[in-house]
C-alpha cells in the first residue's frame, strides 16, 4: 500500500447538491486519509446567496457518516477557499461554470478535478457540442492543453503532476477502458467501424425535472438516444485517435438508478486466439486496481459493480476468432464521475489509488 | 347484453394530454357504440391557442387504433363543441379549472364527467383543501348539490340521471368499495377507528415535472405522504358519513407505474364468520360486473388488476372473528379514473355498465 | 375490414399456463369472430393425469372476460379434440413436445400454429441447437419442408394456405422485420457484418424458476448472454440468407416484464439519402397493418409497444450516408408470440391480419 | 470512539451463499478490527462434501475487497472451526440447522450470532410455526433460557456477555424500534390494538427459486400475505409483553430488493403533544448510535436507509393528539440481518457498537 505522499489535503466540493456530488462527499467523509479534514461543501458557483443548507438535508441517506451532520452547504466563495488553504476543488458543476472558474480556481493556487465536460477535449470541433465561451481564450487555450484527461489507468503519471484534471464522460470511461488495450496494440479492423452499443441508468441524466427522467417514461422502458450525436463520442475519437467514421457510440436509457453496461463490437486485423486477447486485458490492467478483468467467457453485470469503484471488463470471440464482443461495466456515479475524481486526486496526492474507494 | 339506451353518443375530452386523458382517449376509440363517432379531443380550457397536435404525437401508443391516427387535439372551444353536438363532455382538466368550466358546459346543455377533485365534496368543510373559488357561488351551490358522486357501485341510478357526475378519487374509489359494504351493514366497531393504508403507483402524481416523480425519487423506494391530509379523505368521511376520528387514511408511493393496494383494517362490533364476510361482500356486488370478489382467504393484488376496468376485494378474518384485513386493488387510471369515467357515461347512456371495458 | 373468410373458428391452445398460453386466451376470449366459440383448453400434451383446473385460477387476471370464469384447462386429450372438431390448435409447449406431437395432430386434419422452435428452421446445422428426435424422422423431414415460417410480414399468402405455421421467436421477428426490407434490396454491405444489439424482459425466459428469472437477479440490473450461441440466430440467418460471419446477434437481459427492443447496425453499400431509406420502408409495409414505421429521425421505444400487437420501427442514418443504426420495438409476448399466433390465424382463417388485435 | 475490547476476532460464517450471508461477508471483510483475521467461510452445515468454492463466484461483487480473492468456502467442519480458533460463529442458515448445531458450536467453546428464527422466541406456543425438533430437549431449553434476543438497542448489555444471541427478524426489528419506546411508557391504547402494516422489498425471501420470488411475480405488482400468520409475530408479542389482539402485523411485498418500511397505527391512552412523543424517541434513543430519529413531522423513506446499517424513526400526530403514525425503515439485508449481527459482535467485543458500519 501506498505510504509516500501527503499527510492530508484540504478539498472542496462545488455543486454539492447533485447525484454525483452527494456521491464524491459520501466518498470524501470516509476517506481514510481525510478524517481530520472534512470537505468544504459549497453551492454551485455565482449562485445567489442563499443561508447554508444542512448537508443531510440535501442528502439524507448521509446522516450519521463522520462529520456529516454538522456540516452545511454554504454559498460559493473565492476567499473562504484561499482562507481555509483548499488544496484540490472538486467542481460538480454544469460545464459552462466550469470553464468559467477553473482559471480564477488555478490562480489561487487551487488544483481543480473538473467532474464536467468543460476541459475535456482538445480538439475545437470536438468540442463545439458544449459551445463554450471563454472570457480569456488564450488563457483558456492555455489550460485546455495544460488539461489532462483523467482516466487514471491511462494516465496516471499526469494526473499525479496535473494542476487540472478533466474527469472523464461516464459513457466513455466505460468504452475506453474495454477498447484501449486492443486499439493501443493494433488489434482492430478500424474499417469496419467499431460499434458501442452503451446502456446507462437514469441516474446518468441528472437531477433536474426533465420528461425522460420522469418514473413514467423511465420505467418499464428503454430507448436509444442522441444515436450519430452524443457529446462523450469526442472523448472517444480523442483518446483512440479516431475518426467518426471509426467508431459508432449509441447510448440507450436503462430503467433502473444506476449503471453502464456498453456492448462493443470489434472486428480484429488477424484471427487471433481468446487466450491471446485475454493476455492482452491482463497484462494493461495488471497495475490497475480498480479494474477487473474477468475471464473469459464469463462476461461483466450490472450488479456486480453498482455501488463500487470498479470498472469490470469481459469478453468473448467469434469461433473464426475474427469479431469480438467486450463488454464494459461501471457504476455511472463512482467509476463513471465521483470515486474516479477521488481516484484522480489520490494520484494527485501521492496515496494509493484506490484508497478510501474499497 | 344492454340493448336498449342510446344509439350512440357524441363525447369530447378536455384535458387528453394526461395519463388519464390518454386512457380516456383509447378507451373512446375502442367503445364498440361510438365505433363511428370518435371523440373530439380538445386541450386544458384557456390554453393559449396552439395549432391543433396529433393525438399520436401526445400517446405514440395510440398509433394504429382506429381513428388515432387522423385525431388532432384542438383549441377548447364551446362554440365547436355546441357545433359538433356533443353530448357528454369528460374533463380530465386540473379542478380548478372543472370548478370553472362546468357551469358553462350545463349551460349549453352538454352532460358533464368531472375526473378532478372539483365537485365531488358536499360539505364546505372538506372542500376547503381544494380552495376553489366560484364566480357565481349561489350556482355552484346548486350544481354542488345535483352533482352525483360518480361511483356506478353505490350510485348506478343517480349516475344514470346526472347531468354532473364526480368522478371518485382512485385512492377513494378502491377504500369506498371495500369499506361501504360493511359500514352499510353497521358491522363496524367505529370507536377504534378503521385504518387504511394505502399505496399507489406513480402515474397517480400526474405528469408533471415534480421531484417525487422524478425516477430516481421513486424507483427502489417507498415513502408514506400526506398523512393527517390527503385531499381524498374528505370522500371517505362523506360516502360513509364518518367522523375524521374514524378512519384513518394514509397513502404510499410504491415504485410502479400504475396500481393501488388498500389494506383495510377494520373492528367488528362483534364476532362473525368468515363466511357471513364473504355473503356480505358477494351479494352486495351481485350485480355489479366490475368488481371481483375474491373468495376468502385469497386476496387481490396490483398485477390482477393492472390494466383492467375491475376491482378486486379480498379479505381474512382474525381468528376470534373481531378483527377484519381487507384488501382492495385498482388500476388508478382505469378504475380510478377513466375506466369509472366511461363506466358513468355508460349509464348515462343506458348501455351495459361494462360496455366497451373488457 | 375483412368480409371473407370462415365464419368461425373451433380453436384449442396446449400449454396455456405459461406466459405466451395466457395472453393467447386474452386474445382468443376477446376475439369477435370467436364470441361463440371459445377455445378449448387443455394443458402440455403428456402430462400426467390432473384434474381439470380453472383458467382464472392459473391466470387470476381473465377474470371476468367473456367465457374465463366458466373455462377450465383439461388433460390434453386427441379425442376430445376431435370430438369437438377443432380447426386449429396453437401449441404454446416446449419444443420437444411440440415436434412430437405435430405429425399426429396434422393426421387428425387439425391445422397447427406452433409457438415453439420445433418447426422454425429448415437446416440442420441451424437445427442441432434443439436437439430434435423424430420418431418418423422421413415424415418429420416432409413436413417441415411444408412447414411455413409464420411472420405474416414477409410469409402472408402461405401462411393463409398453410396446415402447420412455425410462429417465429421473439428476437427474431423483432430482427427480421427491421432487416428484410434492407436485405432484400441489396442496400446491406454484409462484408463488415450487421450487428443486432437485442434486448429483452424477463417474461422471455419464460415462466420456469431459474436464478436468472429470480427477482434478485434481474431487478436494477442489465446483462448480455448467449453471445456467440443464441438458439434463434438460426432464424435469422434462414430468412435473411446470410452466413453465420454476415450478422452478430447478442440478446441481453431488461430489468423490465415485457417488451424487446433492438439496436441494428448496418454498413450501407453506397452512401444513400434518409429519404430513401424512410420510402423504403414505408413501401415495404404500406400494406402491413401491425408493423408502425416511425418516421425518421424518430425511433421507437419499449412503452409504445409493450402491450400492443404491432412493431415498431424507426432509423437514423449517419451524415455520409453510409451508416444506418436501425431500432425495432416489440412486445414479446404478443407480437413475439401470442398476438403473432392470432394475427397467422386470422390469415389461415381469411379475416383481416388484425382483427381481434387492437 | 471504542478503544476498550478484544484486539480482534476470529470469525466465522456458517451459510455465506445466501443475501445476508454475502453482505455478512462483505462487513466482515471490511471491518477495521479483522483486517488481520479475515473470517472463515463454509457452507451450510451438514452440506455434502464438495470442493471449496471461491467466495467471489458466489459473490463476484466482492472480488476486489481486501482478503476476497483468496477466500474459500468449505465445507462445513467442526475441528477445523476449534482448529482455527474461532471466537464468533454467525449462522446464515436455515432454522433447523440453526436449531440442531448451536448446542455444539457452544460446547465447543464458540459464541454463537444465529440469523434465523432458531432461537428467538421464548414461548412454545408462538414457537409453533418454526416446528422445531431437538435432539437433547432439555439442553435445548437451557439454551433458550439462555439465548439472547440480538436487538442492541434493547438488550445492549445482555449481549455483550451472551455466549448465544438470536439476531431478530427483519420485520420485528423495524416494529420493535418504533413501538418500543411508546409501549414500555404506557402511552399506547392497547384496547383498540396496534395496526403494524409493514412492506419489504423481495430479498427478504431469500435466495431459493420460488413463484413469488420470480421477477415476473414480483415486478411491478405488490401484494399482502401471511396476514394473520407471520412468523415473526411471536417477537412482537414477546418483546412487547402484548398479546395477539393487541398487534396487527401485516407484511406486504415491495417490488424493490431490498429494504423495510413498517407504518404503524397507535391509539394513545390520552391527548399528547408531538413534541413529547419526539423527545420520548429521541431520548430512549440518545445512546444508540445506529437509530436516527427523524424530527417530526418528517417521516424515513426507503431510500434513505438501503445499504445503510440505521434504522430511521419518524412519526405524526392527529390534530387531536390521541392517534399516531409512526414510519419506521431498514435494509432488511443490513439492520434486519447482517450489519445487526455485526452491531451484535462489536458488543460482544467490547467495541464500539457501529464499528466498520458505516
């Protein structure tokens, strides 16, 4: 286990209220490390004054975890975070407060694990989807490539060193982390196109009063959306190094809280063997502990990894051993968005990985 | 069968965009009578003018039903509604708007079935929760006091008549068919109060956009409401003539679309076998083709009923023949709202109670 | 509507406990060219002696539709059948006993729809996947080459002529509905392979207790199975005439009752327009009253068709034409099963394809 | 925090494949006092030999927790049990394994948290339905004189001394924290009898195959059963001195996996205010550190309790202070079964009573 690194830090959470928010200061009240220092919990940023909310009332499956039930949700503000020497702000907060702050948060010294899609992508097209303004675009530019993106089984040797880290999309964690060490190594007919059939529970959706999170329509239902068109298809093309016309990303809505289950389909180069495939998952995942690589033909479920910080993996090959399924399991809330930020600032902060995320 | 009453009816819906305005919508387009005159469909009364919606595209499910797919809902508009002759006019419209609007419908002679809360309370008292406000209170008095509780069960001949029927509450509807049997027949101990414990599914809170509708709120949980208040128990105090110290009504949300269980405890003013019970409840429902009872110790449950025009009771006696469990079930939107609601206009028609509701 | 045709019908259903056997004799019971005839019902062939039980107390919800209350599902009797000249027999049996018992109901002049698999597939290799015995193995052989694959969509004019109708799987007709118009004109570039993406609810897996039906299982959860083996790709790839290379299809499991919903990727040969793709399968269905082609960009749901006799099918096409993500909606136990039954006898009985079905 | 008691345990769990066994597992695994002695697992006493099973292929949701990987389950094996010193012995078993082994766990020297209905009831006759046998049925009834009732909040220093501790049933914990404190301060009318109507999610049936257990039975229905005949009855009558007219319990099946909410009917002997029924609850629960006692007139919902070791209290008062709901909510998995078991060790202990709970 990891001894080196800080004593403790100092975080703050903006955007408290929300499902991954409540989840990252679930998460942060039990970090081992973090006993002493409770998270600073702040409201989201420029919102009007408001007296402090009691944590637990926001979030009342909270109450009696250490220090939960004193702590409020107090209004956003620059100069309590520099008074209280806040080391690392986690923002689960709408993109467009995001891009709007990390650059005030990084010049007082703050580290920042931006939980949203703001920093996520390099490429301007890619990006356009969000339509972002920045008041500064050079400043913005800067940090944009200064931005690591933090999957942390990809690149961890960043994130330890990164000012920001731009925690990945839900969907896309659960993809990248099937299709990287097959796509790294040149496995895959990348002509055929790969196809991402993804499936995620409502939770996914946010906590915001919207017709398709309503019981009525989620219920006893499911559906395909933004079929050629969801915003995470960038972080796709990005990390693979992909054109559009490489990879298909189809999310659907689940009828159930939480969870990603993504079916993969992938054409290889060459016949190949499942040991050899198998060997390939074990050997990328070897030093990542929050990866499970299960062996095939036993495949991934989504109640095997709700409630966990773990990303599950598994797979199966065609008889000809030319077209393989993945299939790639989190739970939206922990892997796809909160234990993955604190997983990044355990990186961050010189601690094991997945301390505090067991 | 009925053979006799009218040959057909000319009905309009206020209010089709609702669940139960949905139901109401097919269960219309499959009346055997009205085979040839379809409902006119028409929106919340004073809406702001839109132009006219595909039914379809507010119910994709009704695509394919005969008719569906050609029915617009329109503007409301009493002079198109006087033009088209329409006979019966169902208001699946919030109450105060039915407060509003009926007095105008009388008056052009259209018969009226109310599915809000807005004319089924006699006493002031009770009423008050509405909080409605009359523009002409000496003929809503009036209305109020011709207004026939729209229960076929315990009203068929009044209903038959009625110019205004008061579609009952779906939490109302399934503890009134379970309680007036016995209470009828004073077999109550009411000094110890009959308790009921209620619990519907979500389509019971409407479509709109509220945070305990929200599927993350309510799938996977179950949660006790408006204990000491819901606005229906003023149905029961006035259907039984009971006292608000005699019963006790509480209901739940269970994490389901549709449905309503009532579990029904009740103390006997002194012992009696189980099968004067079920003699009780089989001759009081003999001729009533919509209820089920079931045969004691069997008890009804939610997937039964779901999608039916039927109630089921059931019940089970205390071993020292003083204490009564009994259980009804409903589809809230159906037999609790506009399944009865076709339920009524069948006898206003003089058609067989269960016409077109198989 | 369809004036032609047989006046009645004398019907039996073997195996009416299960799921499908249930919804069969909804749709029989509320038949209008059955009111006088209701089907005779009788339990899996072979089964040991029970005495006769009460329809409603198998499937307490037909209660109360005409005919349930007074039916009773007897031993499966070859006699009896005869005795009461019945016209057609729908086997909702396993596929054992479904391929055991045809040969003797075909000799007894009584015309057969067959839920099973028994029937569906004319190779042997697809076959083995069954493990048939055939007792007759050359007249086995002999009518299965007569057997007439029922999907009414592609099959209509020999179904109507046709003494035994394989009633095609769930999956499959979900599948094959949203493929063949593709298929057959030659748009499919089938060198890279079309991927079904399926989806599926528990009623599926039928009514048996296995741990994957258990609650606990399958609630708040989503899992992929059979990935590389599904009994039914054996359909696909007879009707289609393509290679077992040529199509990937993976079911999963829905945390949902009823209901299928497949996500179908397809590489286009040449880059086409969304017009031609939405004229193709408009034309390909004008005459077809229970398959809904939704028009594109919008794609069908589960709560649309859950329920309902029809399909639904809806697609959209990516931006260089060349990418088509094809969604087809069902309900599993009716046009996957029960309703497909009724919807083949209306043809062999030459009534309209959906009388008795909306 | 508790720095008095044993430095740890050696544990052991008796029936790890079932719901409680695994989550036993789980806090076992994680608690802080056994990071060192992980806990011994085996199988259902008396099981026939078969080869030891890895833990995380009953329970592949484990895998990754510290010790999981490596763990085995094995047969069943006394010596092997005193071999390894085991101090704690929790049996997840059935009753009648229950019942037959603990005389021999407690010969052999190890305290004994039995999970199932074994030991609880003191009564013969409510023992009854457990239709229990002995070998030796006067050490059998020693044992029972013996035999603590689990239920920490009551019997905190009773078991902390016990060598055998009955954990109570899940139904009987959510009632007997609510009712306690009002019934042994005489506040309760028991003449017009307490109404328990309590409702829980499907786990509670444990994992073996039966019909109501089937997603199909239990998905989107709820239903009541054993209404005058549940099991756990005897608790209620046992713990509260009261007898059978005195308590209504009726449970009713949730379609969610897990979680209790009881709602309970009290009559009071006079007129009270709501702030002396809040601080009777408040003040007999001020030193247990596992019941949050909600502020009136907030009331616990499911939700907020699943995968939590609390049992939430909430209540309301009738206008005339003389009729009282009181809503009381666990996980039946964790308070009703395994984390109370782990509440019961830690005292055992000398630990602190929510140790590796939270």
């Amino acid at each position: 286990m990891a001894d080196a690194g800080l004593t403790s830090l100092r975080t703050a959470v903006a955007g408290v209220s929300g499902y991954a928010g409540g989840e990252l200061a679930r998460l942060l009240l039990r970090h081992p490390r973090l006993a002493d220092t409770p998270p600073i919990l702040v409201g989201r940023i420029g919102e009007s004054e408001t007296p402090p909310v009691p944590l637990t009332s926001l979030h009342p499956q909270l109450s009696g975890l250490p220090h939960a039930d004193e702590l409020n949700v107090a209004a956003f503000d620059w100069k309590q975070l520099q008074h209280k020497s806040v080391d690392v702000l986690f923002m689960a907060t709408p993109h467009e407060q995001s891009r709007a702050w990390v650059p005030e948060a990084l010049s007082h010294g703050i580290r920042v694990i931006d939980i949203s899609g703001a920093w996520r992508l390099h490429d301007d097209e890619n990006r356009k989807v969000y339509r972002l303004t920045d008041a500064d675009p050079l400043l913005a530019e800067k940090l944009q490539t200064e931005a690591v993106y933090g999957l942390p089984e990809l690149h961890g040797p960043a994130i330890a060193h990164a000012r920001l880290v731009a925690n990945p999309g839900c969907y896309a964690t659960s993809i990248l982390l099937a299709l990287a060490p097959l796509v790294r190594a040149n496995l895959v007919d990348l002509g055929c196109g790969i196809i991402c059939d993804a499936k995620s529970g409502v939770s996914g959706a946010g906590k915001s009063l919207i017709p398709t999170s309503h019981f009525m329509y989620a219920a006893d239902n499911f559906s395909a959306y933004a079929v050629f068109g969801h915003r995470q298809t960038g972080e796709l093309l990005e990390q693979l190094s992909l054109t559009s016309e490489q990879i298909q990303f189809t999310p659907h809505l689940l009828p159930i809280p939480r969870g990603i289950l993504s079916t993969i389909y992938v054409r290889l180069n060459k016949a190949i063997g499942a040991e050899d495939i198998q060997a390939r998952f074990d050997d990328f995942y070897a030093n990542a502990p929050l990866v499970r690589v299960r062996c095939s033909p036993q495949l991934p479920q989504i109640q095997h990894v709700v409630r966990t910080a773990f990303c599950d993996i598994g797979f199966q090959l065609s008889p000809d051993g030319r077209r393989l399924v993945v299939v790639s399991c989190i739970d939206n809330l922990l892997k796809g968005a909160a234990s993955q930020a604190v997983q990044n600032m355990n990186l961050m902060a010189g601690w094991h990985e997945r301390e505090g995320l067991l």
